[in-house]
C-alpha cells in the first residue's frame, strides 16, 4: 500500500498505544512519519521498527502538557499533510480528591495541545493544498463515566473543537476528524478493560491496531469527502443498548 507517498504525517504520543499503532499504519502506506512522544527510547524503537520495515521516520520529543514543547514542536516540523493528536493524559478517581494541578495537566496535554498544534499546521496545509487532521477522542465522551469527569470533559471537547475546526478549515481543503475509541488494550489495566467484553456487542476490547486503521482511511485519498466526523471505534459499545439483565424467575419480597 502507498497511498500516502509523498505525504508528511505527525503523530503525537507515538511512542505507545494507537499512537504507536498509527505512525506504523502510516508510514506501511508510504508517509514519511514524524514520531513524538516524551520517551526517547521508545521513540527510537518506533523508529527502528518503521525503518526495518522499508519505511521512513524520525522522533522529536515534546512534553504536550508543556506549552512550549508544543509550540516548539510545531516549528520543528514545519510543514506537515496530516497531523493526528493522539498524545493525551488520564487520570481516574472520585472527584473531589482532584488537585487544580490535575485539573490543568488534563486539559493542557488533551485539549490545548490539539488547539495550538492544529492552529499552527492547519494554516500550512491550506497553503499546500490541503490536509487531514485526525484527533484521538474517547467513548467515554458520550457516556456517564463513573469516577472519570476529568477526562470526560476533556474528551467532550475534543468532539467540540473538531467540528469547529473542521468547519473552520475545511473551505481550505483541510478535513478535521475524530475517531473516538471504547475499551482498547493499550497503557491501561487489562482486568479494567475485560469487563466491557459483555457490554461490547463484537465482545470483545479493541486493539491499537483496530483504531489506527480507520486513522489511515481518513488520512488517505478514501476520507476525501469525510470531515467534522466522530466515527465510534468500540466494536459497538456507545451505540446499542447494553445488554439486560437475566429474567428473574424466582419470587422475591422486599421486607422493611
């Protein structure tokens, strides 16, 4: 496959995860991959890995909840033809236990980090003729999840500014998307993502690999006429209804 010959792709927290999954997808399509991500040495095995399979790439370490590493990011790479914003932060817990600091490293690495790399390379796409941007959301946008409002915030906005983003950019031929994965067997504990299996009607929890490939159809010539869109990658999960309970067949009384 070569269908991103010639294009110039920045992948944010590539050196794990679906951002790992992605800059791999990429680069086996042709793309000349810029890797960032806050870990050298992981960064240096995504190279390698790319450049062992015939691909071409090169690592530029940025902390994203650092505003000056992303602007400073943003003028290393210069030009780019698709940026996909997969670098982001998680923290889980009751609310009220919640520093400010939290609060701030949340939407910094997940919200800002989005809206300053794409206003500065969105405008250089245009210039070149176009663009995709592809920003890495969550299901839990969309749903009421417990102990995690942080997160969910910043999700839910992420969801926002792609579609103002999208309607933003796109007369300039640049298409701004999301894609929004459920449970997926990255950084987290697999026994936490397990527990969706019954809940997901494919049953089972996504791969890297499952969202990075619909990453690649939207950064490729097949996303032409594809833009302000969340498109779920939860085998089902947000859009059925979970499944019901067993039917009780014995009797029960409630005694106060």
């Amino acid at each position: 496959m070569s269908d991103l010959t010639g294009k110039i792709a920045l992948v944010t927290g590539a050196t794990s995860g679906i951002g790992r999954a992605t800059a791999i997808a990429l680069a086996a399509r042709g793309a000349d991959v810029v890797i960032s991500g806050r870990n050298a040495g992981r960064g240096a095995e995504v190279v390698e890995k790319i450049e062992a399979d015939g691909g071409t790439a090169r690592f530029v370490a940025a902390d994203l909840a650092v505003e000056d590493d992303v602007r400073r990011l943003a003028e290393q790479v210069g030009a780019v033809d698709i940026l996909v914003n997969s670098a982001g932060a998680g923290a889980f817990g009751p609310s009220a236990g919640f520093t400010t600091e939290q609060y701030n490293t949340l939407f910094d690495s997940n919200v800002r980090a989005i809206f300053l790399l794409t206003a500065a390379l969105a405008p250089k796409m245009a210039g070149r003729g176009g663009g995709s941007v592809i920003n890495v959301s969550s299901g839990s946008a969309v749903l009421g999840d417990e102990n995690n409002a942080i997160y969910v915030a910043t999700k839910g906005a992420v969801n926002a500014i792609t579609r103002a983003f999208a309607a933003e950019y796109g007369p300039s031929g640049v298409r701004v998307n999301a894609v929004s994965p459920g449970p997926t067997y990255t950084s987290a504990p697999a026994i936490w993502l397990d527990r969706y299996i019954d809940l997901i009607p494919l049953r089972r929890v996504g791969r890297p690999e499952d969202v990075a490939e619909v990453i690649a159809f939207l950064a490729g010539p097949g996303g032409s006429y594809v833009n302000a869109a969340v498109i779920p990658v939860d085998g089902g999960l947000t859009a059925v209804e979970p499944p019901k309970p067993p039917a009780r067949t014995e009797n029960w009384i409630q005694q106060s």
